[in-house]
C-alpha cells in the first residue's frame, strides 16, 4: 500500500463541487478522485487499498459519463430516433476503466492526477477483474459492436443477461484445467447502475386456454404460471471522438411478490424463501459452452427470461411515442447474435396477438420486418434444437405460435414447391422424431430464418456456405434475405488500449484518424519501406514481447526462462478439435524430435504459446490442454532443446490477457479445418498488432490474405472444396503410415513418452485422430503445416523483411474495424442513421 500524499496540490482543493464531477484537467479527476476515496468508500490514507483505488478511479471516471449518458438517451428520445436492440446471450466485455479512459481521451490527465497522489494509472487498472460474461468470439463481438455503435452515434442498445458468476476462472493443477467459479461481482461493480424500478414479470410453465373474442375470432391466454421478475441493471457505453453514451441493459432475476404471497397463505414461510432462491437462479451462471448447445431446462429459461423482459422494454419505450403499431419496423431493429434469443420471434408475436390483438397476418409482418438473425456457426452440434417436450413444458404458448408459423409457412411452401415433400420436411421448423434416436424438436436456425427480414453469415466463406449448404433451401427461396457481415474489432480496445507503444508510434506518423477510420492505415505503408520507422517499430514489438515475458515470469514464478529474441508464436482461443491446436502441438513436437535427433541442428529459436478454456463437459478438449502441458513439460526440461524450442500454456485466457498477449505475439496461428471457423475475430486483433498470420483458407483468414497480400501471411493446407472431395475417402491411417515425422509424434502419444506415469493417458487422443476418423484432418493437413512452418522461420531470418511486413499488416486492417461491420448493419439491414448528441458546454 503507498501512502496518499497529505497535500494535495492546491489547485484541486480549491475546485467547485461542479469540477469535481465534470472536469476533464487532471486536477478535476485528482480531486473527484480523492472525494471518492473519502465519501464514497469511507477510507483514509492509513486503510486506502488497490482495490479502492480502483473503485475511487472507476467512480471518478463514471462521473464524467453520467450528463452525456442522460444526454445521450434524451437526444435519441426528442429526436424520435430508429433504435437498434442488440440481443446477446453473451458480452464478453473484459475491464471497463482502461477503455472508458481512452474513449473520453483522459489518459494524460488521469495519469498525471495519480501520480501526483504517487499511483501509477496501469497498477490501478490491473485490478479490476474481467466481466467475462461470455465463452468466446461471439461474446466479445457483440462487445465491439457496443463500443462501434457509440463511437458512430448509432442509438443502439445491448440486452442480454447480468450473470452472477460469468466464465469461470481456469486454473492448471498438475496440467489439467480446474475451472472455479467467477465471482466478478464480490467488490461491487462501479459501472453498473441498479434500476430496481425497471422490473418486468416473465412466466413459465402454465397452460393455454382460448375462448371467444366477442369479434367471432378465438383467443388464446397463458394461465397458470410460474412469474419471475427481471430486474435491470445499466451500464454505460461511450463512444470515441463524440458525446455518444450508449446502453448496456442486463436483467438479473428476482423472485416475484405474488409467488411469494402463495405460500405465505399457505403459512409455508420456508418454502417462500426457497422458492425465491430457485426463481433467482435463472441468472445465476453462464453456460461455459463455445459452440455447443446444452439442451438444458434452465438454458431454456435463461434464454426466454432475456427475451421476455427485453421486448417489454422496447414495446414499453415505443408506446411512449406511438399508439398503434404500424410503425414498429420503422422505430425499432431487433438483431438476434446466433439463434439463443430466437425465441423472441414468437414472443414478439404472442405480445401482438394475445396482448395487443393485432390480426396475425400484421403480425407477422411486423414480426419479420423487425427481426434478423446473425448465424455464427456450422457446427452441426451448436445448432439449438429443443424438444418439443421441454418447449411445451416451458413455453406452451410459444409452442402454439411456433406450430401455427410452421403452418402457415409451410402451407406457402407447398404452394411455391408443389409435389416436393422431402423439401417441406428439410425446411420444416419440426424435425420429426426417429424412434430410439432423436425426439420431436423445434429447430430454432429455421425459426430464426423465417422469422427474420435479413440473414447474415460473418465472413464472405462462412455466408456462402450458409447459402450453398447449410440454408441452402431457404437460400433459394428468398435469396434477398441472405447477405454477408464479415466480422470486426474494435481498433481502440484492441490496439489504442492495448499496445499505447504502438498506436503513439503510428500516431506520430500518420496521424491519429485511425482511431475513428482505420482505412487510415493505409498511410503507413510508406513507412514499411523506412529503415529508421522500422527500427522503431521492431524496437515496440520488442517491448510488446518483455511484457509478455513478464507476464510468464508471473504466473510460472520465474521456473520458465524465455528467450526473448525466439520467435514468438501464439495459438490463443478456446480449445476445440475443429481450431486443431493439436496440429500446432503436433509441429511443436516435430521441431523437439529434429533438436532430439539431430542436436547441433540450426533452427530459429521458437517459444510457442497456447491460451484457451475448454468447456468443463468437453473431455477431449480438456485432453487437449492435458497434453499440451505434457509436451511443455517435456520440451521445457530438456537441456538438449531448451534453449531453442519452448511451449507455454498460459492460464485462464480472458479478454485482459488477450491485451497482453496481441502486443508481444510475432505469429498469429488460425490454423481451423478450412470451413469450420466461422470468422474468427482473434486473427484480426494479432494481425492489428503487427502479428503476421499463419493459417487456413478458413472465416476471415481469407479476407485477411486478400488484404494484406499473399507475399505478407502463411496459407497452408486442404481448402473447403479439396475437403469436401477426401472426406468420402479419407483415411487418416494412410498419413500415419506414409509419413515418418508424423508416425513418431503419434507413437511416442501412444507409448506413453509424454505421461510416463499414465502410459494410456492421451490414447483417446489418438483414437479420434485413427480409429475416430479424425473428422478435422489434422493428418491431413500436417505435412503442409510444417512446410509452411519452416517458410515461416526462413522468413523470421531476415528481421527487416518481417518487419516490414509486420507494418504492411497493421496497415492493410482497415476493413477489419467492428466500425466498418456496423456501418454495413446499419445501412443494409437496421437502416439507421447517426444521431449525434452536442453537448451545451456549460460554464463554471
Ligand atoms: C477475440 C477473443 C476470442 C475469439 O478468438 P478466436 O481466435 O476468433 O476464436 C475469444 N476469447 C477472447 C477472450 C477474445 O478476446
């Protein structure tokens, strides 16, 4: 603990009250700053800790969004604004206080009021914890987007679920993955606002009665429910370079009174008290699964609960303005992040029909011209089915209104598409059940499809698959609903926030536009060709891999010696078969065996770097990271190879160490079976730092080389269409045998040489890749993995050159800026437009 200076400079003790919650001089922070400290926390000098001196900086910050936040929302209200909901079951948001620094441009001055007071700005901001309310890509796009909506002035707001415990924290005991759970909110969350007064009823179970209308029409009532309460929480969003302060509204759960009182009569105080509990868990936990759907009861539930009280908010916000609702679609974008909130598509037909009474052809129609859906995968085990069972138990309404889709849908199908009832069955949102096999589901993609005016994949492969194969039928029934959205990041997190070294370094020579336009880039690619700017560039990514050194020294305790001239080569995402950090393994261990045989052999120094969480249901994938921490072992101990060739697993990969990692990474490893990545967001955030990529024909790798050139990134391997031609015959044995390096690797698995204890350890391993088929060709594609590998280190040879590459990437990224994406959103599918919020500069 340092100790507060007793005088403070008299200029902040002197500042009004006013100052003190507006000013933008380090002194008007330094002194909010020290108010906090003392009337917020109640603490003084002798008990001050780290952690209120980051809640007493998160505070004072805080402060300084809070007019423009109530600005923002009476701007976009007085000037009837279109607005869009972004509904997520994930944001993966990572710290707050660093990038609510940078968008309000007040690094210098919170720097200097800190370190007047002997604090250092980047010790404060280390202790904030992650709010990782999110399992991957999918989470932390939805965060860029918020970030892109504000910076644009676009009056977009993010819905999605206040999760007690977020992804849980990874620990590595005896190289296995322990997960512990998150509990982010222990100390308080200075950013979030409570409104206990925005509450809104969600109901299960029951069951549906109809009776006449009075209007020769039936209609239909959901009685008989179960009733939790949503309670939301806000948290600020503010935009760069603009007075924007946007939304972020996530529900908690509470137990409802009238649930309550039930008991009560029944004298059952007990039972009320439990039940409470029981209706409080539906917030309660993220599901840890990237890419895969849990079929469970309370994942339903949690789904359904968002959906629910999101809708009422929006129709609650639209009739303060409107009193019928033929002007929904015009005032109102919903955009579904994957199929999780597709549920909203027959809540928001059952408000229409049962509580508004619209007819249900307007309903409908308003329904679509509300409504698109972003698809995120391929995968055929995320696809979210649910029984007809469970949905019928949960949500017998929606059910109803899900079938009378269907009919209606199909019917006009049948109409189109006559004698073709093969088709109807593929397109049906029912997937009829196979005794023994499969029950009766509702298939939400088709749902999600029907429902929507625009379908989106997120990168130029992944949407023509969607329109070739997965959604092909719907694809050729309305082909203007299918359109690309490649994905993006945000450049201030992402390079501002992250690598101050490197944004100062590119400011000073082209300028700062980037911030806001990152096609600005483009200007440094002059600079890849100056000795002096490339000097200083490779003097930043130096700086980059220190830190990340530090960072191993950290969490290894110092028992890890990195060489911090080897290439440093960096695979960091969730586990999983399809991303193949197998194939990376499996070259790590191929240049191990080279040193083994051959000892004086020359080959460029490597330290290779694994990150990533697997899903606790995963086993394979926890295999996976098993393994990888073996072979670290191995490797890492072995003086013959030590000095040259290092693998590190580093703990617990989150959105704050990914801001560690994309400064000091010099290769970028996207090495997914070509067709299975979606988009990847991670490839774009290395490639923004200057990593140069080494990766597949897969998501956005393919835009990436079109943009940077192939002379600058490292493609290897089998395309789309050369895998879709091996896959009837392929036979992973054939590589095995045929291939001496890739025949040790395996054998040594399979004999035990990495888990000398356990020789059977890895064999599922190797069962998945021999008998198991190895449906994500890691055999397949070993060979040209390592051959790229080896062009890879040649090419690391020539410092200059890779430099200059390095600088050619960051410069060719600008169409990989979320602000690009959201642009495309905006004008294609929410039809949007900026409002921009001015501020009346008040005086003191
Ligand atoms: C960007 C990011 C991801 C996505 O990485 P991919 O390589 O695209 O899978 C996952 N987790 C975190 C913490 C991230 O920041």
């Amino acid at each position: 603990m340092s100790e507060v200076k007793t005088s403070l400079s008299e200029s902040a003790a002197n500042l009004s009250a006013y100052e003190s919650y507006h000013g933008l001089t380090a002194e008007a922070i330094q002194r909010s700053f020290l108010d906090h400290l003392e009337f917020t926390l109640a603490k003084d000098r002798f008990t001050v800790t780290h952690l209120d001196q980051y809640l007493a900086l998160a505070y004072a910050v805080r402060d300084r969004l809070i007019e423009r936040w109530l600005r923002t929302q009476d701007t976009y209200y007085r000037a009837d604004a279109k607005r869009v909901y972004y509904l997520s079951m994930e944001f993966l948001m990572g710290r707050t206080l660093g990038n609510a620094i940078v968008n309000l441009n007040l690094k210098e001055e919170c720097r200097r009021a800190l370190l007047d007071l002997g604090y250092r700005l980047e010790d404060i901001q280390e202790t904030e914890p992650d709010a990782g309310l999110g399992n991957g890509g999918l989470g932390r796009l939805a965060a860029c987007f918020l970030d892109s909506m504000a910076t644009l002035a676009l009056p977009g707001y993010g819905y999605g679920i206040r999760y007690e415990y977020g992804i849980f924290n990874q620990e590595i005991k005896d190289g296995e993955q322990v997960e512990q759970p998150d509990n982010w909110l222990r100390y308080g969350n200075p950013w979030e606002i409570a409104r206990p007064e925005v509450l809104y009823p969600v109901h299960y179970y029951g069951e549906v009665v109809q009776f006449p209308n009075g209007n020769g029409k039936i209609a239909h009532k959901w009685i008989k429910t179960e009733t939790v309460l949503a309670m939301a929480y806000d948290t600020p969003i503010p935009g760069y370079g603009v007075q924007n302060v946007n939304t972020l509204r996530l529900w908690s759960s509470k137990a409802s009174r009238e649930f309550d009182f039930h008991h009560f009569n029944e004298g059952d105080y007990i039972s009320a008290v439990r039940s409470k509990t029981e209706s409080e868990t539906i917030s309660k936990v993220l599901y840890p699964n990237d890419n895969r759907h849990s079929g469970k009861e309370l994942r339903l539930k949690q789904e359904y609960f968002f959906v629910a009280a999101t809708l009422q908010d929006i129709i609650r916000r639209y009739k303060k303005t409107r009193k019928t609702f033929d002007e929904f679609p015009d005032k109102v974008a919903i955009q579904l992040n994957d199929t999780h909130p597709a549920i909203a598509i027959a809540e928001l037909m059952r408000i229409f029909l049962d509580e508004e009474n619209i007819p249900w052809e307007k309903a409908w129609e308003l329904t679509q011209a509300t409504i698109a859906y972003t698809n995120h995968t391929v995968l055929p085990e995320a696809l979210e089915k649910w029984t007809v069972e469970l949905l019928g138990k949960v949500l017998p309404r929606h059910l109803e209104i899900i079938y009378d889709i269907n009919y209606h849908f199909l019917r006009d199908v049948r109409v189109r598409y006559p004698n073709n009832e093969e088709l109807v069955q593929r397109v049906s949102l029912v997937e009829e059940p196979v005794p023994g096999i499969r029950p009766k589901s509702i298939r939400m993609a088709n749902l999600a499809i029907v429902g929507s005016h625009r379908v989106n994949g997120v990168a130029a492969l992944h949407t023509e698959i969607l329109k070739r194969d997965l959604f092909r039928d719907f694809a050729l029934m309305f082909p203007e609903k299918f359109e690309n959205k490649t994905n993006g990041i945000t450049q201030r997190r992402w390079l501002a926030c992250c690598n101050p070294q490197l944004a100062s370094l590119i400011t000073e020579a082209i300028g700062d536009k980037w911030m806001t336009d990152l096609y600005e880039m483009e200007k440094l690619i002059p600079f890849a060709d100056d000795p002096g700017f490339r000097q200083a560039w490779q003097k930043v990514k130096q700086d980059g891999k220190d830190i990340l050194i530090e960072v191993v020294n950290q969490t290894w305790k110092h028992k890890l010696r990195i060489d911090k001239q080897s290439l440093f080569d960096c695979q960091v995402k969730r586990i999983h078969e399809y991303k193949r950090q197998l194939l990376n393994l499996f070259h790590a261990i191929t240049l191990y065996n080279r040193l083994r045989h051959q000892p004086n052999l020359d080959i460029v120094p490597r330290t290779i770097f694994f990150s990533g969480k697997a899903a606790p249901g995963y086993r394979l994938a926890k295999l996976i990271i098993r393994l990888i921490n073996a072979v670290a072992d191995i490797i890492n101990h072995d003086v013959v190879t030590r000095d040259r060739l290092r693998v590190v697993f580093l703990p617990n990969y989150r959105v704050s160490l990914a801001e560690k990692i994309m400064p000091g990474a010099e290769l970028s490893e996207q090495i997914s079976t070509a067709g299975m990545e979606a988009s990847g967001t991670g490839n774009m955030k290395f490639a923004l730092n200057g990593a140069l990529t080494i990766g597949t024909l897969d998501g956005a790798n393919i835009e990436i080389a079109e943009e940077v050139g192939r002379d600058n990134i490292f493609i290897f391997g089998l395309t789309v269409e050369e895998i879709a031609k091996l896959k009837p015959h392929y036979s992973p044995w054939d590589y095995f045998h045929s291939d001496p390096e890739l025949n040790e690797i395996l054998n040594m698995i399979g004999a035990g040489y990495f888990s000398p204890l356990d020789k059977e350890l890895f064999h599922p391993i190797l069962f998945s890749l021999l008998e198991g088929g190895d449906q994500y060709f890691v055999l397949a594609d070993y060979r040209a993995y390592v051959e790229c590998q080896e062009r890879v280190a040649q090419a690391y040879l020539d410092q200059d050159q890779w430099t200059r590459k390095s600088i050619l990437n960051t410069a060719k990224m600008g169409k990989f800026s979320s602000d690009r994406t959201i642009q495309e959103y905006a004008q294609s599918i929410w039809r949007v437009s900026p409002v921009p919020v001015n501020m009346v500069t008040c005086e003191v």
